[in-house]
C-alpha cells in the first residue's frame, strides 16, 4: 500500500509518501513541505498548494491519500487556513479517484508512538525509527505527514474490516413486523 500523507497547513504544507503494510518493514518514498509566502493572497496561496500537492501525486501515484482531521484551536485564522489547504489536498485526491482518509491527531500519536498525547518530538522519534531513517525529518510538518501515511497503512485494513462487518451485519439485520391488528383493535 502506498500512501501519501498530508499535514495541511496554508504556510507550510506537510507531505510524506509511505509504502508497506502492517506487520512489515515501512519504507519512505519521499518527504517535504509544500510551502506558500504568508504575505501572498489567499486564493494564490490554495492555487500553490495545490499545485505542490498534483506534482507528489504525479511524481508517487499513491493509492491513498491520509490527511490530517482539522480540530478546533484557539486560533480561528489558523484554523481556517489549515482547513482551506486540507480541503485542497482531498480535492485533488478526489479529482483522481484517490481514496481520502481523515486522522485525528491523537489517533496518529496513539498509532506511532503508542499514546494519544505523546509531543512532537515523540511522534518526530518514532517516525524516524519506524522508516530507518539517519535523521529527523524537517520540518516538523514533513515528519507528521509521514506519521499520517504510517497511521494509514497501520489502521485502514482493520477500519476496512470494520466497515465490512457493519455492512454486513445492517444487510442480514432482521426486518421488523409488526402484529396484525384485529377488527377489535387488539394485537393478535
């Protein structure tokens, strides 16, 4: 499974490309940033992530693409540009055919580092580690992209199972009846 991770972000645009399956040694095909100038307008600066974002989905032709669920922060702004540039790189994906996942932070964090709240420099550690890299990815935007991918190839065939199963289960679920009614109004 080949999977290109995404850490939106409008400045600095987290991408990783992982490929592998669980229970095997991951390999890293590529890591980087797709990077805008803050002082540039907004529509220009979507128009360049999304040209960043085609060029590794031209270059890795993943079969998957994991993006980072956006969640509240304090900071609406931030929050807002980290939505755009997320929304961005699930269109482009899309655009292709290319199933799109959503993780949240801590489920990233739980699946590299084996805890919801480990830091940066945890997930950063693991990361490392897990790919056999020589150093640590930099930036941190480009070292949680690869952390998303892992989190992708660890997780999506168990949530496949899982949906599965669900879909199984609603498909054989029983029809309910109800009791026929007499003429008196009572059940029979």
């Amino acid at each position: 499974m080949r999977v290109l991770g995404v850490d939106p972000g409008l400045t600095r645009c987290g991408v990783g490309v992982v490929e592998g399956v669980p229970g095997r040694p991951l390999t890293m095909l590529g890591v980087g940033v797709v990077r805008t100038p803050s002082d540039a307008e907004l529509g220009q600066r979507l128009v360049a992530v999304e040209q960043g974002i085609e060029r590794w989905l031209d270059e890795h032709r993943p079969e998957f693409v994991a993006v980072e669920r956006v969640f509240s922060q304090h900071n609406v702004r931030t929050v807002m540009g980290t939505a755009q540039a997320s929304a961005v790189a699930m269109l482009c994906a899309a655009r292709r055919g290319i199933p799109v996942a959503l993780h949240t932070p801590s489920e990233v964090k739980a699946a590299v580092t084996g805890s919801g709240r480990a830091d940066k420099a945890q997930v950063g550690a693991m990361v490392t580690r897990l790919l056999r890299l020589d150093a640590l990815p930099r930036p941190a935007d480009a070292a949680d992209a690869l952390a998303l991918a892992i989190c992708h190839i660890w997780r999506a065939p168990a949530q496949n199972r899982l949906q599965q199963a669900v879909a199984l289960h609603a498909t054989k679920a029983p029809v309910a009846r109800t009791a026929p009614v007499s003429s008196k109004g009572r059940t029979s």
